[in-house]
C-alpha cells in the first residue's frame, strides 16, 4: 500500500485520493488484522494542519486540510486512531514537513519540476 501525495492531482481528482488514501488505507487494516499483524506506523502530512493559526505547529494545532490530499491523510488517521482504540492494533502517525537532503546539482535527491512540495 502507498498512497498518492501530489496536491495538484488530488484537486484535481479527489476520488482517486479518497479511493487510495481512505478505502485502501482501511483494507490493509483489515489485512493486517487477519494476519494478526498489530504495529503500523503511518506516514502522514504536515498537510492535515492546513494554514497555519500559530507557529511554530505542533501536534496540539487545529487540523484544518484546504485540498483533498491533506483530507484523506487526515481522514485515515482518524480511522487509525478509532482502531487503535479497540486494542487491536498500535499505531503511529508522522505528520512530516519539508523532507532536505537531496544535493544542490541534483544527482541525489527528488527534482521536480515545478516543484510541488514546498
């Protein structure tokens, strides 16, 4: 299971985020409670915040997504909340920001153009 990431496409086509990130999202815990598997850590969005009402943003910041990418990640947390709270399952949400790293001449690291993740 991956999920889709690019704002601009999830505007763009909100079902296929919600299809992906949401109903794929809920069959691989239900996989994952068939198979007895009880750990899950989830890669989440700093877009689940949406504009920011204070900085610096932390957990406790009012999650407010303005695009559909930001939703749906903001959405299937809440469905991991709810299943953790069964017992059944222990999970971890990162909720990441800007990744660094990549080379300044671009031999290493994601290039986009234009870039979508800033």
């Amino acid at each position: 299971f991956a999920g889709l990431l690019s704002v601009a496409d999830s505007v763009a086509d909100p079902l296929a985020y919600y299809r992906t990130n949401v109903v794929k999202g809920v069959a691989l815990l239900e996989a994952m409670q068939a198979a007895g598997v009880r750990d899950i850590v989830f890669s989440s969005t700093c877009a689940v915040y949406g504009v920011p009402v204070r900085v610096p943003i932390d957990e406790e910041h009012p999650k407010d997504p303005i695009n559909p990418y930001g939703a749906t990640k903001l959405a299937f947390e809440r469905a991991l909340a709810d299943v953790s709270r069964t017992g059944t399952l222990r999970t971890v949400a990162l909720r990441y920001f800007n990744a660094a790293g990549g080379h300044p001449d671009g031999s290493l690291g994601e290039d986009h153009r234009p870039e979508e993740h800033v």
